[in-house]
C-alpha cells in the first residue's frame, strides 16, 4: 500500500524507550510474550504480503505457460525483456521500444505531478497555517477529508468533469471559448491532473508540519533586516521548509510510479503506465514472468525512495 | 510559536489566492458527482431537475446489491481481525525497552505500507492462483485473508499512537491494590486503549472498504466488490447510477473518518 498516514511519520522506526515504560523487568520471559503477542500480525503479515513477494521473484525466473501462468523451466528472459526484445527475424536484442515509453510515461508524469502538487500544495500548507490556531485544525480537516474518500470515486469525480461531455467542456463550449469539447480523456494530461487531486493531500500534510514548526518570529527579524518579500521567501521560509518539501515530494512521487487506478480510468487502453504494464501481462500479455520481474522492478524502486524518505524525517527529527 | 506575529510578515503575496483556488479545486468535481446523483436525466453535465431515481435504480441492482454486501462482509472481518491482531501487536511493541526482534516485527506490520499495492497485488495473484488451482477451493477466504494483512497497519498506528500518550499511573496503581495482570489489562488498560482500538477498527474499516487494485487480482470470478464493480462499469456508458453509488460510499467514508478524528482528537 502505498498510503502512509500523517501518524506513521511520527513513529520513528525504533521508538526510543519511555521513562516510564510499564515493566522495567526484561526477562526472556518477558520478550517471549511479546514475541507471542505478535504473533498473529506476523504471521497473517508474513503469509499474506511479505512472503508473497519471494514467490513473485521465484516467478520471474520461469518460462510463461501457454495460456496463462508458467512452465517450471528457469529462465531469465522476463528480466532481460524488461528493457530489451528479441527480434523475430533476425534473433538481435533491440531496445524494447513499448516498455521504454511506458517506463518515461511514468516517470515524467510521476515527476510533473509532484512539481504541481507542490506548486499548489506549498501554498496551501503555508495558508493553513496562518489561520487564527482555533481555525487551522478546520481548515486541515478540510484538505484531508477528500483523501479518505475512495480514490476510485475521486477518480471518477475527475473523470465526469473532463469528459468530452462532461461540466468543464460544456463550459468551455457554452462560454464560446472553444467551437467542440477539447478532448482530455485518455491523454497524459487526464492522468497528470488526475493524479495531482488524488495525491495533493500527502504533499500538503509534510509541508505543512514544517511551516507549523518554522518561527515566524525569524520572518519578522529577516524584514527588520530589510529583506524584500522574495529574499525572506527564498533565503529564509524555502530552506526550513525544505524537509517537509522533500518529504512530501516522495510521498506523492511514490504512489504515482506504482499508479494503477487512475491512469487505467483517465488514462484509459492507450496511455499506459508502470502499474497498468504490470496488470497487462496477467492479463492480454499472459507472460506472468515478465509481470513478476516488472513487478519486482517496481518494488526496488519505491523502496528505495522510501528509505530515501525515512533518511530525510528522521534526519528532520534529529534536527528539529 | 511563542508569539503570534503580526498577519502581515506572513502573507506571501498569491499564496492564499493559490490555496482558495486549491480548496475550491478539491471539492468542485466531489460536489458535482454528488450533485448529478440527483439529476432526473440521464446526462452527468446538463441538469434536468431533481430525482431520487438513480438511488432507486442503484438499490434495485441485484449487481449492487450484492457487491454492497458482500463489501461490508469482507471489510467487517478482515478489519476486525486486523484489529485484534493489531491489538496485540500494539501491546507487545510499545511501552517497552528495545527487545530482540523489535525493530523487525515493527518493520514486518508496516511492511503493507511500503510496497505499492499492485505489487502486493500480483504477489498475491501469483500465490493464490496456485493455491486454488491445487485445492480447488474459490470462496472469499482469499480477499479476507489479503485485506486483513493490510489492514493490519492501519489499524495498528493508532492503537500505537494511543498506547504510546498512555501513562501507567492507573496500571501500576491497580498492580499495587493486589489486581492480577488479566484484571489490570481488563478492567485499566483495554478501556483506556479503547478510542485507539475504535479509531483503528474505523481506519481498517475504510481502507478495506475502498481498496480496488488488490481485490480485483486477488477475485474470483462472481466476488466484485462495489469499488471492482464500479471500476468494471465504467468500461460502459456510465449513467448518474454510478454518482449515486458513489455518493453513499463518500458520506458513510467521510462519516466513519470523523467518528476516526473525533475519536482519536478526544484521547487527551
């Protein structure tokens, strides 16, 4: 999943004892229960997500079956046709053209996104925060409330509106800004925009808890010191609030790259992205190794970036 | 903050007009949908006067129906045996020196986090697609057992979060007045966790209520939930039907989200 709720960023990964943790006492016997405790989480965790994962990377070795699944024959042809293709006349490796542009697909619009949500998302972060202290609580209820409703349904919310006969074309047309419905659906810029009102809450809530810890009494110093609007924006908000604008930035870019829902909806057969290759070889492709593989690909890649992330709030912890 | 400053060294010339116009752009294409839910034509852009009838026909749909049911079916037990499991959890990890093995159950529960769900998705496609092929058996136990492990997260950070602001006054207090542990964890410490188990029960509850990329890998042929049957509808010629279901999943969301706010902003 690649939601992360504004709770776990501030559980640091090893929590620091309390002073006044409840049983000092640290017998075998105490560990033990709390081993058995867990039990239950480990195991359902274990069975039914983590170690799932093995039996896909085992997968991306084989051969694919005829009509679906696989053949028990080892194989690396899943990982070397991820970016590369066999030629069917004369046997040559070439670039595998088709993934390539889904791969760039992915990545810009991925890119293009978080630059948006946090064109519209700093601002927003940085509103809420000067509200009068009773209001801000409000005013951030607002910005999360659409986040937890269904993200099939704001999907859909932003498909009615840009469809071809859709609110924003009927607008357009009746304003007499355009003769006939400009076409958006099914276009990158349809899972660009998408994306950006799925995602804009997880770049607000970071940004938001660094302007919220940021002293705006330093604001005040910076314009005593004759700064101009630009400078104390620039030299003094831009770097205090840079943790939160890198840790929101991976939030939202995360979630974009593993992407499945929005851009198959706005996106549509054509326009696919990372998430969409994937379902393809379980689906038309049949080629479950190469989905395996694709798959796993994916999945190093956001880890990455998320240990990249934990990297930065903790830093930011230590920091602050 | 010690103080507040005056309003004008924090405006930044443009920012509240960008976040208006954010705040607006957030709600305008929801309060559309919800709108035309009620539209008496078949147009999802021209209103043509109020009308329940989409809501009529979308209850009518024996399609709905039985995605709607079988929706709260599969989210009442995998978020409450997430719950408890998460329950559990919760106790053992917190409120404690750091023990062998700590660090790696807290990375194992939060594992679902990390990975992308269409990863987890075709992980699990891939094991279950043998599983039933080698013992035949369809039912629902597959997507129970995929929503509750992703559940379990959900459920367990606020669990956590309100074991963690808990101090042991009360605890060591009944410990002292001869109480056994069992009677201490019944009668101090669950009731005091309780907003953290609501709050999570509510959490899991939505997020399996609204989750479609791994349902739809993990399904069998007949097990749509109301987001994989929407997600399947919208392959035709999509009516105000669909506003209308939508329109119920976004107020009992939003309604079980501020019971979660409200629950979780009263634990102090």
């Amino acid at each position: 999943m690649a939601y992360v709720t504004p709770e776990s960023e501030a559980l640091p990964l090893d929590a620091p004892a309390e002073p006044g943790a409840l049983e000092a006492e640290h017998s075998s016997r105490d560990v033990r229960q709390r081993w058995f405790l867990s039990l239950p989480s480990i195991l359902i965790i274990f069975f039914f997500a983590a170690g799932p994962l093995s039996v896909m990377l085992l997968y991306s070795f084989l051969t694919p079956g005829n009509y679906s699944g696989v053949k028990w024959e080892f194989s690396t042809d899943a990982w070397s046709s991820i970016l590369m293709q066999r030629d069917i006349f004369d046997d040559t490796l070439q670039w595998a053209d088709a993934h390539l542009s889904i791969f760039w697909r992915s990545l810009s619009l991925s890119m293009i996104t978080t630059a948006l949500t946090l064109i519209f998302g700093l601002p927003t972060a940085w509103f809420i925060s000067t509200r009068p202290p009773g209001r801000r609580e409000l005013w951030l209820f607002l910005m999360t409330v659409p986040s937890w409703t269904n993200l099939l349904v704001r999907t859909i919310a932003v498909q009615e509106m840009i469809r071809a006969e859709g609110v924003i074309n009927n607008v357009l047309v009746f304003v007499g800004i355009v003769d006939e419905p400009v076409q958006m659906m099914f276009t990158n810029f349809a899972i660009g925009l998408g994306m950006t009102y799925v995602y804009l809450p997880l770049m607000v809530l970071p940004i938001y808890a660094a302007v919220e810890k940021l002293d705006k009494r330093l604001l005040e110093a910076c314009y005593d010191l004759y700064a101009s609007r630009w400078q104390a924006f620039y030299r003094v908000i831009l770097p205090l609030v840079k943790p939160g604008i890198i840790a929101g930035s991976i939030l939202v870019f995360v979630p974009c790259l593993g992407a499945y829902v929005v851009p198959r909806v706005l996106g549509g057969g054509k326009n696919l992205m990372f998430g969409n290759l994937i379902e393809l070889q379980f689906g038309a492709g049949r080629n479950w190794p190469l989905g395996a593989s694709l798959s796993f690909t994916l999945m190093v890649i956001v880890m990455v970036a998320l240990i990249f992330y934990i990297r930065v709030t903790s830093q930011e912890r230590k920091d602050g | 903050m010690a103080e507040r400053a005056p309003f004008s060294v924090q405006t930044i010339p443009g920012f509240a007009a960008i976040a208006i116009f954010t705040f607006v752009a957030i709600y305008t294409p929801l309060v559309i949908l919800v709108a035309f839910s009620f539209n008496a034509g078949d147009s999802l852009a021209i209103w043509e006067g109020f009308s329940l009838k989409w809501y009529y026909r979308a209850a009518a749909n024996e399609q709905v129906q039985s995605a709607a049911i079988r929706s709260l079916y599969l989210a009442g037990i995998s978020a409450s045996v997430a719950t408890v499991a998460a329950t559990m959890a919760a106790l053992a990890t917190t409120r404690t020196r750091h023990f062998p093995g700590k660090t790696m159950i807290y990375a194992l529960i939060n594992q679902p986090l990390m990975i992308p769900e269409i990863v987890t998705a075709v992980a699990l496609l891939i094991v279950f697609a043998w599983v039933k092929v080698a013992t035949g058996h369809t039912s629902m136990i597959y997507l129970i057992a995929a929503h509750t492990a992703f559940c379990i997260p959900f459920a367990y950070l606020p669990i956590r979060a309100r074991l963690e602001t808990m101090d042991d006054t009360l605890e060591k207090a009944a410990a002292d007045l001869y109480a056994g542990r069992w009677q201490v964890f019944r009668r101090i410490t669950l009731p005091m966790m309780m907003p953290g188990i609501i709050a999570g029960l509510m959490l899991a509850f939505v997020i399996s209520m609204d989750d479609v990329v791994i349902t739809e890998f993990v399904k069998s042929a007949g097990q749509d939930t109301l987001p994989t049957y929407m997600l399947g509808q919208l392959r035709r010629v999509v009516t105000p039907e669909i506003n209308a279901i939508s329109t119920v999943v976004v107020f009992a969301g939003a309604f079980l989200v501020t019971i979660f706010f409200w629950v979780s902003s009263n634990r102090r």
